[in-house]
C-alpha cells in the first residue's frame, strides 16, 4: 500500500520533469532551427552577394574592352603638284571648215602632181628601154612587159604600175587611220624614183 501510494506521488514528478524537458526542446529547437536557417541564409546570400558583386563588375570589363582604340591623328592633305600644260593655252584646238579644204587642196594638188612625175617617169622608162633594144640589142628583164618590149605599146604597158600606185596613194589619202594619211604618198614616190632608176640604167647600157 505505502508503496503504490509512493509510486503514485512520484510519477506525477517524473511527468513534470519530462513534459518541462519536453518543452525546453521545443523551446531549444527553433532556436536550433532559426539558427540553421540563418546560417545557411547567410551562406546563400553570400553567393548572391558574389554574383552580384561580379554582374556589377563585369559589364565594366566588358564596356572597356568593347570601347575603341583611340583614333589615328588624321595626316595632313598632300598637295599634288598642279599637272604642267604640254600645250599652249593661247592655240586653238579645232580646226576650221576653210583650214580642212585648203589642207584638201593641198594634198589634190600633190596628189596630181605626183600623178604626172610617175606618168612622166614611167614614160621615160619606156623610152630608154626601146632605145637600148633597138640600138644595142638589150632585153628587157622584166617579164611583164617583156612581150610588149619589141613595139611601141610599151608606152601604154609600162603605164599601169604607175596608174596603180596613183589609186593607191588616192585611197591612202582618205583612210581611217591617221597614220596611213600621212603617208599616202609614198607609192607614187616609189613608183617615180624606181622608174627613174630603170630609165638611167638603160641610158647607160653600151
């Protein structure tokens, strides 16, 4: 009997002291929890804080990597030389309508003139030819006019280099190049120097 009696009045104690125990841990562990929770706050926003600090940092590095150099100093204009003038300001460069056919003339007039010293010259080719035939027994060596060398149609033969070189220097005249205009002399030159040669080697025939 005393001893349930004793057991009875010690169990409420032991309850007490379990449920204050009980309540202490409570009390402790939100503390603990709290704790925890502060410190792995404090852990994150440590991270944060570092991200942060590096977002802020970096569009600087990148801003002053991505600016441009400083300009080159811009060299001064170089003055080319003023091109010197191969022709003189005061000459006129066109040529008139009168100074076209006076140079036309010009040339007709040579033109006809070279017409008659190669006839003229062909014709005493011709001339010296019969002579060394008929008197000293020469032969004529060209062999397009060597049928016409025993009568006078040699005059008429002998004519039609002449005449060609004539038609020539003609077309020669009137040309598309400038440079065959120049020059359209030269057949009716040649053709009169050659017949001239001709004409004093058969006067000096023996």
């Amino acid at each position: 009997m005393f001893l349930a009696i004793a057991v009875l009045l010690i169990h409420p104690q032991l309850a007490a002291t379990q449920s204050l125990s009980a309540e202490n841990l409570l009390i402790n562990v939100p503390g603990t929890i709290s704790g925890s929770t502060s410190a792995e706050n404090s852990d994150d926003a440590l991270p944060f804080m570092t991200a942060s600090f590096d977002a802020a940092t970096q569009p600087a590095t990148e801003s002053s990597a991505s600016l441009p150099e400083a300009p080159a100093p811009v060299p001064a204009a170089v003055k080319a030389p003023a091109p010197i003038a191969f022709l003189s300001s005061g000459k006129a460069m066109t040529v008139s309508v009168d100074q076209l056919r006076a140079e036309n003339r010009r040339q007709q007039f040579m033109w006809r003139g070279l017409v008659i010293a190669s006839s003229g010259a062909a014709t005493f080719d011709a001339w010296s030819t019969r002579r060394a035939i008929t008197t000293y027994g020469a032969v004529e060596l060209n062999p397009l006019l060597r049928p016409f060398a025993g009568n006078a149609s040699l005059y008429a033969a002998i004519q039609v280099g002449p005449a060609l070189m004539d038609l020539a220097g003609k077309k020669m005249m009137y040309s598309r190049h400038s440079w065959v205009r120049h020059i359209w002399w030269v057949p009716q030159t040649a053709s009169y120097v050659s017949s001239i040669l001709c004409g004093a080697h058969n006067l000096s025939y023996r």
